[in-house]
C-alpha cells in the first residue's frame, strides 16, 4: 500500500508533534510523552486522541469565530431576532455530547485498563513516603531495603503499595504509569510493567513541604536474572572486605550520631530515622535527586547537607576533616 | 389616600424632584461619610480597586515565582520563600481577587442593570467590604513578616496540621478565609434578595439581563459551597491549635475529609469565578454586536445548570487518591457533562456575533481573546474529567496551564473587558482606545506565551510546586519561554492599569450611554447619582434601552420620591410599593472591626482580646439591629 491511512498518518504526526516538544536533549527523562510501561502508553494514546479531538472542534470554533469577524458589516440599528437556538442545540449540545460520550468511553475503558495488569504480579515493592525521601521495600525477600531506587523486572507486572510515613506523597513514573497518591492512614496500590529494560526517573508529585522538589525516585527496570541478583544482592548485609581505610570509616559511623538514625546492616548502626545506607555506594544520588552520588557531593552532604537540599531532617555533621576522606571511602564501597 | 392627595405630596416639577433626591441621596464629602457610606457604587468600587491592588500584589509574587524557574538550580528565592509565594499567589488570586473583583462588579452593576436605587441590604453591604478588606489586609500582612500561608492555596492535611506544619502561618490561612467567608457570604445573600426583590417594574424573570442571573447563580454556589470550606477550615484550626484530631489518622480522624470538604467547595467555586465573568461577556457583546445575545433561554439554562452540576463534581480533583473505580466513573462522567452547558454559551456568543454586526472596540477584542484562551481551557478541562488521563497529568505543570486557560483566560480577559466597558460608568470618563489596544495585544499574546509552554512541560513530566528543577530533563526551554512570556503579560497589564489611571486623571469625559448598551445601567448619569434613577423604569424587555416604552416612560413617569426604593414581586416583577433605605452608618464598620479583633485575638492566642471582639460584634449588632422608634400609626397598631 503506497497511501497510508489517515489515522496512521495522525499517528506520525504525533510523533513528529513529540519530538519537536523534545527541544534540548534530556539526560534522564520524565516524560509522559516517551512512555515505556503499559499504563503510560495507553495514556499517551489516549492524549494525542484527545490532542487531536480538540484541535478538531477548536478549529471549528475558530472559523465561525474567524467568519464573524470577516463578514462584519456596518454598525446601524440594532438587530432583533435570528436566536440561533436550533443552531446552538446543535452545535452546543448535540455534537459535544456525542464527543463527550465517546472521550468518556474511551476514558473509562483505560481506566479499567489501569487498575490491574493482564496477569497477577508475583513480584512487591512497598515504597514508604517521607519528607523527603522514598524508602523501598521488597517484602518477598526478607532484609531487602533502599532508598530512592526502586528496581523492577522486565516483561513482568510489578505490584506497588504506598504508603506514607508523614505527609501525603504521590508516586508518578510518567514513562510507566499514571499517578496514585501516598496517603496517612491509607495504603494505595499501583503496578507497573515494562517491556524496555532503562532507568525511568519519577518525582513526589503531590506538594509535600520545602524540599517537595527534591523527592525523586529512579526507577531501574532490567531482565529478570538481573532483577532477582539485585533484590539478592541489597538483602545481604554490608559484610564485605573493607581496606584498613574503610574499616576505620566504619567505626566512625558507627561510634558518632550517623547510628543514631541511619542503618547499615550488618554493622551495629540501626537507626531508624534516615535511610537505610546498606547499598549506598551503588545509588544514582544522594538526596533523592538533590545531588549526584560522587565523593565531593557526598562529604558536602555530610558536612552540612543544609547547603544541599536545606530544610531536610539531616542536621550538620560535626565529622573531624581527618575522618572524612575515611569515612567516604567506607560509604561507597557499600553496594 | 386618593389619587389627587398623592399627587399634592409630589413636588411641582421634575427638576425640584431632582433637587429633592439630591439632598436626600446625596452624601457630602468628609471623613465620616467615607466611612459611613452604604452607596452600593461607592462600595462597588471600593470592591474592585482593594481587589485590584490584591491582585498586583499576587502578580508580584507571580512574577517573583517565574523569575526563579526562568532557570535551572535557580537561588533567587529560598523554599521557604518559594512556598509561601506561590501559596499566597494561589490564594490571593482565588480569594481576595477574582470572587471581590466581581462582587465589586456586581455591587456597581446589579442595582443598575434591574433599575434599583441600592441594594436590598446596603448596610449589609458595606460590612461585607469592609470585612474582605480586613481580611485580606490581615493574609497578606503575614507575607511582610515572612509568615504566610505555605501549605498551598488547598492547603492539605497532614502537611498543614500539626506538627508538620508549625508557626503561626496556616492559621493565618485558616482564620483568614473563615473571616473572609463572612463577607462574602452576606454579599451573595445580597445579590440574591436584591434580584429577587427590588427589581424595576415589569422585569419578570425572563427579561433578567443575563449578567444578573449569573450574578445570581454565582451567589446561590457561594451559600452552598463556602460552609464546606468554613467547616473544614474551623476543624483545620482546632486541630492545630488545640488539638482535635479531626485529620490526624492515629487518633480516628481521616486526611481525605479534609480533602472532601475542601473540593465539595473548591470546584464550585471555580464557576463562582468564572460564572460572573461569562456574564460579562454576555453582558458585553450586545453593544458591540448590536444585537441582544441569542438564545437567551439557553443562556439562563446553562447558568442554572452549571450551578447545579457543579456541586457533583468535586472528586474529580482527588482522581488520584486511590478512591474506588465506580466513584472515579460516576465523577468523570458528571465533569464531562458539565462541559457541555459552557459549549452552549459559547456557541451562543459565537452566534450572537454571526448574527450580529460587529463593532471593533476594545472590549470586544477581550471578549475574542476570552473566547480563543476560554476553549482551549475548556478542552482540558474535558480532559481532566477523563480519570484515566486526569492520574497522568494531574498536579504537574499541564493542570497549571489549565487552570490558567480557564482562570486568567476565562475570568481575566472579560473582567478587563468589563472595566474598559463600564469605565465610563465607574469614572465618568473614557479610556483611551490606542493604549488599550496595545494592552489587549500584550496580554494576549503574553498570556499564551506563558502558560502555553507549561502544557509541555507538564507533559514531560514536570510536577507543579517545586522551587527549582535539575538542568538535564528537556524542561529548561519551556519554562524560560513561560517566564519572558510573564514579564510580557505584566507589560500588558500595566498598560491596562496605566490606561484606567490616565482615563481618570484625564480622560474625556463619558457621555450617559456611550456604547447604545441594551441594559438599565446606561439610563443613569456617568457616573450614576447617589439615587440611581429619578424614576423607576419599567421593563417591557429583556433589552430595556433599546425598548422605547422603557426610554420614553423614564422620561416622563412621575419621580420616586424620598429615601426610597421599589419593591416588586419575586417572579413577575410586579410592584408591590416602595420601601424606606437605611443611612449611611459607622455600624457596618465597627461591626467589622469586631470581628478584626475576634480574628487577631484568635491568631495571636490573646483569646481574652477574641473575647473583647465578640462583645464589641454582639453590642455593635444589637445597636445595629434595634428597632428604630415609630410613631403607633408607622408601626400600623393606632386603630
């Protein structure tokens, strides 16, 4: 066939249309416009339908309005009669309501489709909202912990509950799926399934106080062995080999106020404040996105995490500038 | 009494009948009388020039928000600062703008539009004003001490209870709105018995200009919607300063109520705002169409309509609450449905200028440019009735964009539209037709400019409320093109601004009826006198100005003499005689401040000072209400 449909060349225009709204190249992506997981395809068909639905009657609405004005006659006396109102019942009520009728269908056949995947998840993540932080559960495997990170397998349904521990929150992966808020004395589910294995970045989307810009949440979708080695992998304690270097961090950490609200497994550090440290050596930042997770940001972040992501729990650390380079060395070989 | 007694009590001629109402009416210039005064105009415009200043006020703030998203990792304001800016921008806008803004509108218009001489509660009134006034004096204090609001205009719990919310600055919202609720509940309690009772002879309800039943309809929502918000505001207060547990789930109590409460008033005051402004517009057209707005049944059906569904829609904001499914379709299909009354108004606009001939000036450009920005508002809207889609995009910048479309475009361009079209009526004078054209190209074009863009970057993937953003998610463009567009809009506002001002200070002065408008406020002088009419007019139409049965009578009927209005009967507009108005008086204000001293007792903790307030309000009342002293044949018992 040499012509293509015309809906598919909407299609294409659509896509055009996407790739314009790309200007600048983004490292991580957020957008709902290059969706990944199944909830969010659905939903990107669903707006570039209603896109185009409304440039449709916006165009109409356009040429009557672009018609009054160009045949526009001398003002004389005033005008009686002519009310227009079968036109208007027409134009107002009959068509709209078809429209509306068929948007509201459409709509409610993707929100069905939302609420449950085709097959039953066999894989859990309970994510725990706090200001301003995620903290990541993997109930099926007993000790497996981390913050900020959510890592899911490919091809698989993944069953997400929410919950908060303080304010409400909100749990948007705009590539994978639409949101579900985090709500006080309420736990929401949501799932997500992808088929592109990728990092997808998401972001607290309900205003949660100063620091609701710095909740982001990377989520790291890879084929299943991966998947199943990592959720193995964040389980173990920090029972690694540490250097003399690390091993002298790490009685740091566990002798000053680090301990007092932040865990690492494994050792006597079991606080349970802040987030859980077991892996932080391998996380894609600190902060939750505040800032990224190399050694300079990261004894910044120590120091004086104020000056990072000012308001957050995390109080200035009063750590001797000779302890520092230690104590970094025996964070990041925690992974 | 006979027919030839009453005609003895009339002065001999109209002109010393005028002299009459003058002395009657009139309020010499001093110091008490601007305090005292309960002119419906007088306060009217008091209303629009305190909401407007309000409304420069949470522009700054806007601008001050755009200007640190111009970038990435921007530092030009703190999160502290960035949250109770955007907070009180919201709020601002909401509540201390566009409802006052048209309240003032309506205070100036409706009296004259159904050919009153006051409102039905002048004294009422006044209160009201001087209540908003206080009360958004007293919100936006907070902001110069650093301590406002930051809990977001819907401000939801658990965030801005206890203890995730300390100082004093969310019971400043609480207490501010709770006292704000008060004026704006007497004011539509106002509007409606006004309509309801003193239009002009012969108005039945079918010659209802259109603006005054959406004024009407406005004020029915404001008595349903705004004891939701009281009482959630109330339980807000009490939660936080002493400790009910009515959102705090440890204890039993539930954060959606809150949520529940809030929506159950917040969607239908989206139509409260944007209800009085379509009414503009309609209000507008017809002097520049010259022609009535067709399919005037419709357009009073569509008012009605809208009234009522909006009642039914609120959980569409909370579409992502995790409510159940059956729910999400019940709301979804109601926020589909409710598009369709606004479809008919516009298409009844848009046939009304098809049918009509056409006269360029600028308020009727503002009129277009409502039109052009309203749709694509409304497409949105449709969109955001879709559950489904409405998860998605929801609470990032696409719902800002939206709800600008619908809020700046849908109630801003025909409240601008409104204040060129009546300046002549307000000042006295005319504006000038360059500038404010230069103003409309400006605020059209800055408008698009700036909340255009945020459809795209709410598409890719940016959350609203965030005081900066990193540099490597595709979102620096948008938001630098919003924020030159915002400084063009504040160009084009200004310029509106400058454009009043000069009009004022030197402004041609304005002939009574300079448009041929179709309704009974171009009967009256420019600016009206204190009494309005000489006459009462009768209304044989819904166009009364362009009905010579109307224009001649108010020519030649018999002056309504005294401090005296005309009562008419609720349905057919029949008159049912005439009723004495109250003086001006200092109680509206003293009652006022009653209630200022209750408010800043309550925020401080001083609860002996809330004490003194209370009976300050009780005594004021009292005296207020007390009946005045008559003589046994006034009072009607002398045999």
């Amino acid at each position: 066939m040499r012509h293509s449909h015309p809906r598919q060349r909407l299609w294409r225009l659509s896509i055009v249309l996407s790739v314009l709204l790309l200007a600048g190249c983004a490292r991580h992506r957020q957008s709902t416009l290059h969706a990944s997981g199944a909830g969010a395809q659905r939903i990107e068909g669903l707006w570039w339908l209603l896109f185009w639905i409304s440039m449709a009657v916006f165009a109409e609405v356009m040429l009557i309005l672009g018609w009054a004005l160009w045949r526009r006659r001398r003002a004389t006396a005033t005008i009686k009669g002519g009310d227009a109102i079968g036109a208007i019942t027409v134009l107002g009520v009959a068509v709209p309501f078809v429209i509306l009728v068929a948007a509201y269908g459409l709509g409610l056949r993707d929100l069905n489709a939302l609420a449950a995947p085709r097959e039953k998840p066999d894989v859990t993540v309970e994510v725990i909202g706090h200001q301003w932080w995620w903290e990541i559960h993997y109930p099926d495997r007993a000790g497996a912990v981390t913050a900020n990170e959510m890592h899911i397998p490919v091809g698989q349904p993944v069953k997400v509950r929410l919950r908060t521990a303080d304010v409400q929150h909100s749990f948007w992966v705009p590539q994978l799926m639409p949101k579900t808020d985090l709500i006080a004395g309420k736990v929401n589910e949501t799932w997500l399934q992808t088929d592109r294995a990728g990092t997808y970045r998401a972001q607290c989307a309900e205003y949660c106080g100063k620091q609701h810009a710095f909740m982001a949440l990377m989520v790291v979708a890879e084929p299943r062995p991966a998947f199943d080695a990592w959720v193995a992998a964040t389980a173990q304690p920090a029972t690694g080999t540490l250097t003399t270097a690390q091993q002298r961090g790490r009685q740091i950490f566990e002798q000053s106020s680090c301990a007092s609200c932040h865990t690492i497994r494994g050792t006597s550090a079991v606080g349970e404040v802040g987030p859980d440290l077991t892996t932080i050596g391998s996380r894609w930042s600190i902060g939750a996105g505040a800032a990224p997770n190399d050694a300079g940001h990261l004894g910044g972040w120590i120091v004086n995490s104020q000056t990072i992501k000012p308001g957050n729990a995390m109080p200035p650390q009063p750590v001797a500038a000779q302890d520092l380079p230690d104590l970094l060395s025996y964070l990041q070989s925690l992974k | 009494m006979s027919v030839e007694t009453e005609e003895q009590a009339r002065p001999a001629s109209r002109s010393e009948a005028v002299a009459a109402l003058e002395k009657d009416w009139g309020e010499r210039p001093s110091l008490r009388s601007w305090f005292s005064t309960v002119d419906h105009k007088r306060i009217g415009r008091r209303y629009m020039v305190t909401a407007g200043i309000f409304f420069i006020l949470a522009g700054t703030d806007a601008m001050i928000l755009r200007t640190q998203l111009a970038r990435p990792n921007a530092t030009v304001l703190s999160p502290e600062a960035y949250d109770q800016l955007f907070t009180m921008h919201g709020t601002a806008m909401i509540f201390l703008f566009s409802t006052p803004m048209f309240f003032g509108f309506g205070n100036f218009l409706v009296p004259l539009m159904i050919g009153a001489r006051d409102m039905a509660f002048p004294r009422l009134n006044a209160f009201g004003y001087w209540v908003f006034a206080f009360a958004g004096t007293v919100m936006f204090s907070s902001q110069l001490v650093g301590r406002a609001p930051d809990g977001g205009w819907f401000g939801y719990v658990p965030l801005t209870d206890t203890p995730y919310s300390s100082g004093i600055n969310l019971d400043v919202y609480s207490l501010g709105l709770l006292f704000l609720g008060v004026s704006t509940t007497a004011g539509a309690i106002n509007f409606i018995v006004t309509v309801v009772k003193m239009r002009a002879p012969g108005m039945s309800l079918n010659r209802v200009p259109l603006f005054v039943w959406a004024i009407v309809g406005t004020s029915f929502m404001v008595i349903f919607a705004l004891p939701a918000l009281n009482v959630a505001n109330a339980m807000l207060f009490l939660d936080r300063r002493f400790g009910a547990h009515f959102f705090d789930p440890a204890h039993g109590g539930n954060t959606l109520l809150w949520q529940h409460l809030f929506w159950i008033f917040g969607h239908p005051d989206v139509y409260i705002i944007v209800m009085p402004a379509l009414g503009i517009v309609s209000a507008v057209l017809p002097a520049f169409c010259r022609r009535g707005v067709v399919a005037y049944p419709l357009m009073v059906l569509a008012i009605v309509t809208i009234s009522i569904i909006s009642f039914g829609v609120w959980v569409h904001h909370m579409f992502a609450t995790g409510l159940p499914q059956l729910s999400y379709s019940f709301f979804s299909a109601a926020s589909t449905l409710i598009t369709i009354p606004s479809g008919i108004q516009i298409f009844a606009w848009l046939f009304t200028m098809l049918r009509g001939r056409i006269v360029v000036r600028t308020p009727f450009l503002f009129v277009v440019g409502f039109i052009v920005t309203f749709v694509l508002g409304g497409f949105t809207g449709v969109m955001f009735a879709i559950t489904a889609f409405d998860q998605q995009v929801t609470d990032s910048y696409f719902v800002v964009a939206h709800f600008h479309y619908v809020l700046f475009g849908g109630a801003v361009f025909p409240m601008i539209a409104g204040i060129y079209y009546w300046l002549p009526k307000f000042t006295g004078k005319m504006y000038a037709e360059k500038l404010s054209r230069w103003a409309f190209w400006l605020v059209f074009i800055g408008f698009n400019t700036t909340f255009m863009p945020m459809h795209v970057s709410g598409l890719l993937g940016m959350p609203r409320r965030i005081y900066t953003y990193p540099g490597d998610l595709g979102w620096d463009l948008w938001n630098l093109i919003s924020t030159i567009g915002a400084y063009v809009l504040a160009v084009g506002l200004l310029l509106v601004l400058i454009g009043v001002l000069q009009a004022i200070r030197r402004g041609r002065l304005a002939p009574d009826d300079p448009w041929g408008g179709d309704t009974l406020e171009w009967a009256t002088t420019s600016p009206p006198r204190p009494y309005n009419f000489v006459t009462v007019p009768t209304v044989h139409s819904v166009h009364p100005m362009w009905d010579e049965r109307t224009t001649a009578a108010l020519a030649t009927d018999p002056p309504l003499p005294d401090h005296q209005a005309m009562a008419t009967s609720e349905l057919d507009g029949r008159e049912e005689g005439a009723i004495e108005m109250p003086e001006a008086s200092l109680l509206p204000l003293v009652s006022a401040l009653g209630i200022l001293v209750v408010v800043l007792g309550l925020l401080w903790g001083w609860y002996w000072f809330a004490g003194a307030g209370a009976l300050l309000i009780f005594g004021t009342v009292a005296r207020w209400m007390w009946p005045p002293e008559r003589t046994p044949e006034e009072a009607g018992v002398a045999s």
